[in-house]
C-alpha cells in the first residue's frame, strides 16, 4: 500500500485555504454590494468628457433629480449603479446595488439622497456620504422626499402585486407608520411641517381613479373619485386633478376653486413656480390645434400653442418661461427644443443631439438639465438664447422647402412610401431610401415607427415605438398577417387612432403584391383599431382609382398630397377635371395666381397637351433663385403627375394660351416624358 506523501497534505490544504478564501470573498462582494460606494476620484475639467463617453454611452437612466440649486445631480440606471455629480458634471460617489435602484431622489437642501430598489431596500445617507441608514422591504415602486428630507414617504408592492402601501420614515429612519392602499399612480409629499406636510396619492381600483389626502400622521383627510391627481404646487396650496378633458384645481382642504373643460384630453399639468394661480395644462390633440393652454384661474385661459405630441415641459424659475422638448416626431435621434414667453411667443428654437427623455429645472436661473435614453446627461443654459432671439440657434438651416419627384431605378437601394402627417393632420406620402432588403414590407413598418426627419414639418402618425410583433406573407395568395403590439393602443383618441390606422393602410397598401390584410391582436382578429372601428376582415388594402396630386404646405415646406379623384364630387373623372383638382391646390400656395386655369386638355396616343392661360408666366420669373425654382418644379409635378397616373400617355407638353411655350433657363422643362418608377416627396 502506498503512503500518501507529506508534500500532498501541503498541497491539499493550500487548495482549501484559497477555496475557503475565494468563498468569503464573493460573499463579501454581495454582502456589500448595496452598502459600500464605489470608491472613484473626482474628476478634473479636463477628464470629464473621457469619463462621461466611458459612462453613459449606453446605459438606461432609471430615474434622475436635481436639488434647487444645481450642486447636485443624482441618477439611477441600468447597471445598478446611482451617480452623484455636480454641476459641472464631476462625478462625487458611485454607488452599487445588488438590484436595480428604480428609484433616486436627491432633497432639494441638495444635503441627502434616497434609493429605492427593485428588491425592496430604502437606502439613506448625507451627499457627502458621513451617515446613512437602510430598510429592507417589499419592492420600491415611488419614493418622495421633503425638502430638507425629514420625512420619506415609500411606497412599496407586496409581492403578490395584489396591494399595496405606503411608509412614511424620518430622517433618522424610523418607520412611522405604515399604510396600506390600491395600486399607486402617483405620489406628492407638499411640507416639512407638521401643519402643512400633507401626501396625496392616486390609486386606481376596479379601473376608477381615486385622488387620497392623508396628513403626515397618516390621518384620512379627503377622497374623490374619479380623478387622477396630475400636480401639486410647490407648497401644497394647490391640486389640479384631470377627469377626461376636463380640470379640476382644489385647494389643500379638497376644496373646488376652479374648473374649464379642454377641446382635447389633458394628460399633462404643471404649476407656474412663482404664481400657483397658473398653470400649464397639455394632452395630444390630432391635427394642428393648439394643445399646450396656459392657465390663469382668475382670467381662464392666457395663451395657446402648439407643441410636438409625447413633448417634455417645464417653467423657469421665475416662471417667466417655458421649455419644451420632443424627438418623438425625428426619425433622428435629434430633441427639438422650443422656447416660450410669459405671452407663449416662440422666443427661441434649438437642437441637441439624443432623444431627450428627461427635462429638468430646479432654482437656479438659467440652468436646465436634459438626459438622453442613452444615459447622456446635458445642462442647456438659456441665458445666450434669450439673448440671441432668434429660432435657428444651432440648427441647420432649412434650404430645401419642396424635393422634386425623382425617377429611375436604384439597384442598391429599397424605396419605400411611408405615410406621416402634416401640420393640417393631411396623411403626405413620403419616399425614403433605405439599404436593398429581401423584407421590405418589415423595413416598411420600421421606418414608418422611426417618424418623419428632421426638418420635415411632418409628424409621426404613430406615437409608441411597438407597432407589430410579427408578420406573416402568403405570396400565393397575397394575404398579410399582421401580428399587432398591445403598445400601439395606448394613444389617445379617435382622430389618432384613425391617423395611425390610415397611414399603417396606405403604407402597406403601397406594395401591389398585398392583396388582404389581416390584423391581430393577442390571438384574435380586431374588430377596432384603437378607437377606429373596423367593418369585418380581411381589410382590403386601399389604392387610389383616379389619384390627384395636389400641393400642400407644412410649416416651411411644401409636399405633394394624393387625392383620390372620385371623392372629389365629380361625376365622372374625365382627366381635365382631375388636373383642375391639381391645379386647385396650386392656386391656394401664395406664389401661384389665383386666376390661374385649364383652358383645355387634348389626349392623343402618345402625348397629353395641357393648354393654360398667360398666369402661369407669373410662377417663372427670369433668373430663379433656387427657392422660385422649386417652387415652380412643385407646380409642374403637381400637373404632370397627375396626368401620368391617370393616363397612358408617354409625354405630356405644357403650352400657354394655345402656344407652344418653354419655360426660362433654370427651371425644369415645359415638357416631361413618363419614366418609371417614380418617387413621390423622396427625402
């Protein structure tokens, strides 16, 4: 039998030791993860944007504050990380969690932060990290700090989602109390003091809204039904609750003082800072309505305007201005941003480079912060904008107002007609190049989700990001199945909805090879689109019989828009007709004469004459500016498409008065042979 070597026993227990020692280790890691912060030296002016293109180049911010002077700015993501940084941007302390911290809240002192997390722990501590204290729980859903944070309200979920409650801690964390309520939709905490510290909340039961007040001893005060809580002003005196289109502002004791019914559904309101006497008031609205209203209680309504639907706003703090942001309507990850006077006069327009998703104002004057969805954090100053005055600060300029119909064929590329709407709520065909795909009906809809681009004047018929989850073609019998995503009837109202169904239709519609179209949702075929109701299926794509080619314009541009002839009231759709239809639309644009008309219209095998009179020399003065030069290739596109699509004509010739005629050197010719394909308002 053979003996085990002394050598091996050392060897066996050095393995043990560092087996033992690795084991402690990791349970160190975890046992610490959610107490200890990350360690990281501050950074200097001249490593900031090193760190911040290491950072936040791809992280998800879950939650973000400011305190009222600007000292600090703390955020949560998806790492499990929460960041503290100063006003600069230099990095404070990094902390990491074991879960993810759903919740940061920094006090408006700027002196505390509270973090909630997913997996249930309340973590407090000083900014400059002396003190702190945790609880652990049900999962964090909404957390709200007091001003100098001497009381935390939480508000957690059980872990069977059935209920939920609220705890109220002090800055030392102790529980105070402990609440149970519904499901929670939002939640305000308005004082420090013990006489003026109310909470109020929104729950929702059974699908009704029920707006509760509660005292900080955690004392019933008021409840309505109904409602939804939609903002508090900054030191309670007063609550707007929206029911539907309609307002309600109360006071502290649930008293009703004031109340307007809207023309839209208000989603959105918010307290000038200075005077809680007005108000913000917002919610999507089809078409070109004005759907920002600016509210004052003892006049009723100051101003109206116009905002990008799904837009981010806030006040100044002297409540002097507003800030307005949305990317929603780019297909770019470009944020517009818009800036309104105490009258709601643009005072300045702009553009940053992400999609903005949080906007963000505090005490100081002019600073504002904005964060991308990819975790980019940005201050915008406004002090240079006021100054400046003027709507183009660091946009590009919009040197295209019209883009000519283009042909041929482009063998590398896919084009596709995307349906988005204008300002006036018309749905515009837009042709977008994208890379040769085997799957354009997926590219399609993609591009249709993205939106229009920048500087388009148009608009995303579509808000939510999640059309479909699937489709499915049968070549065979040129059926389309189109597997719908729950997300894309969360928009509001009919007009919407009927937007987003009828551009869905038309840009599908646009490939020949669909010839029925069924939509599902969750295993059954819908019988409404949203709100839109749908006569039975298969829906039948839609293609124009007699289209017309009309220009419209939209902001600072000019598109062509397809009419279908025979809904035009006529009663037989005789090509002279239709180009009279065309020519309508020419002469409401300022630059076309209004007696501008078809003489006559002669069809013979190979070419269409187009005879109108001496007004059309008004639309080609000699020597064009590029601006004259578009705007006259708009009127030939809008007569000559017109004739093509509905005839079957090689060429069409233009002449005046019964004359042959040219146009001036610069401008597209007087004549124009059909060539296939053509692209419709390309990008």
């Amino acid at each position: 039998m053979n003996r085990i070597q002394p050598f091996y026993y050392i060897v066996a227990l050095s393995g043990i030791f560092i087996l033992v020692g690795l084991i402690l280790f990791v349970m160190q890691i975890f046992s610490t993860a959610e107490s200890t912060a990350v360690p990281v030296d501050p950074q200097t002016n001249g490593q900031a944007d090193a760190i911040y293109d290491l950072w936040f180049s791809s992280s998800e911010v879950y939650d973000i504050t400011i305190d009222h002077a600007l000292t600090g700015i703390l955020f949560s993501n998806d790492n499990n990380s929460v960041t503290l940084l100063d006003r600069e941007r230099r990095l404070r302390w990094d902390k990491l969690f074991a879960t993810a911290p759903v919740q940061a809240k920094i006090s408006s002192c700027g002196n505390y932060a509270v973090i909630g997390t997913a997996g249930g722990r309340v973590y407090f501590s000083t900014t400059d990290q002396e003190s702190w204290w945790d609880h652990e729980g049900n999962p964090v859903e909404k957390i709200v700090v007091s001003p100098s944070a001497n009381w935390i309200v939480v508000a957690r979920a059980r872990t069977d989602q059935l209920m939920q409650y609220l705890d109220l801690f002090n800055k030392e964390g102790e529980l105070m109390w402990s609440l149970e309520t519904g499901p929670i939709e939002n939640l305000y905490l308005t004082s420090e003091y013990l006489e003026q510290a109310n909470i109020y909340y929104t729950t929702v039961q059974d699908e009704v809204p029920h707006i509760h007040a509660v005292n900080i001893k955690g004392e019933d005060l008021w409840t309505f039904e109904g409602q939804i809580l939609a903002a508090v002003s900054k030191h309670g005196s007063r609550l707007a609750a929206i029911e539907s289109n309609r307002i309600v502002v109360y006071d502290s004791l649930g008293y009703a003082l004031w109340s307007t019914t809207l023309p839209f559904e208000a989603t959105n309101v918010l307290f000038n800072p200075q005077n809680y006497n007005r108000l913000l008031v917002y919610g999507p609205r089809e078409g070109a309505g004005e759907n920002l209203y600016h509210f004052d209680l003892a006049e009723d309504l100051l101003w109206m305007y116009r905002i990008p639907d799904d837009s981010l706003f806030t006040f100044t703090p002297d409540g002097q201005y507003v800030i307005a942001s949305s990317w929603r309507h780019f297909k770019e990850d470009y944020t517009q941003m818009i800036l309104l006077d105490r009258e709601g006069k643009e005072v300045n327009s702009w553009e940053v480079a992400m999609r903005v998703e949080h906007l963000l104002s505090s005490g100081h004057p002019h600073l504002f912060v904005v964060c991308g969805e990819d975790g980019y954090i940005d201050l915008v100053d406004i002090n240079p904008l006021l100054a400046e005055g003027s709507n183009d600060n660091g946009s590009p300029e919009l040197s295209i107002l019209y883009n000519p119909v283009s042909t041929g064929i482009r063998p590398n590329e896919t084009m596709l007609r995307l349906y988005f709407a204008d300002e006036n709520a018309n749905l515009i065909p837009v042709t977008r190049s994208v890379s040769f795909t085997d799957e354009p009906l997926y590219a399609a809809l993609d591009e249709l989700i993205r939106g229009p681009a920048r500087g388009s004047s148009l608009y995303r018929t579509i808000p939510n990001r999640d059309i479909y989850k699937d489709l499915q073609f049968n070549p065979g019998d040129g059926s389309l199945i189109v597997y719908l995503d729950p997300g894309l009837f969360r928009s509001n109202g009919i007009g919407q909805s009927d937007a987003a169904f009828s551009s869905l239709l038309l840009t599908i519609s646009a490939f020949e090879e669909v010839k029925e179209i069924y939509l599902y949702l969750e295993g059954e075929l819908i019988e409404k689109f949203g709100e839109t109701d749908i006569a039975g299926q298969p829906v039948y794509p839609f293609r124009y019989t007699n289209p017309v080619y009309r220009p419209v314009a939209s902001g600072d541009r000019y598109y062509l828009q397809i009419r279908e002839g025979a809904a035009e009231g006529l009663d037989d759709n005789e090509l002279a007709d239709l180009v009279e239809i065309a020519l309508q639309g020419c002469r409401a644009l300022p630059f076309v004469p209004s007696d501008l008309r078809l003489i006559k219209l002669e069809l013979l095998p190979e070419v269409a004459w187009i005879d109108l009179n001496s007004s059309l020399r008004a639309v080609f003065p000699e020597d064009p500016t590029e601006k004259e030069r578009l705007q006259a290739a708009l009127v030939l596109d809008a007569i000559f498409t017109t004739v093509f699509a509905n005839s079957n004509v090689q060429r069409a010739e233009i002449s005046i008065d019964g004359r042959s005629w040219s146009t001036p050197a610069g401008y597209p010719a007087s004549s124009r042979f059909y060539r296939q394909p053509y692209y419709i308002n390309p990008e």
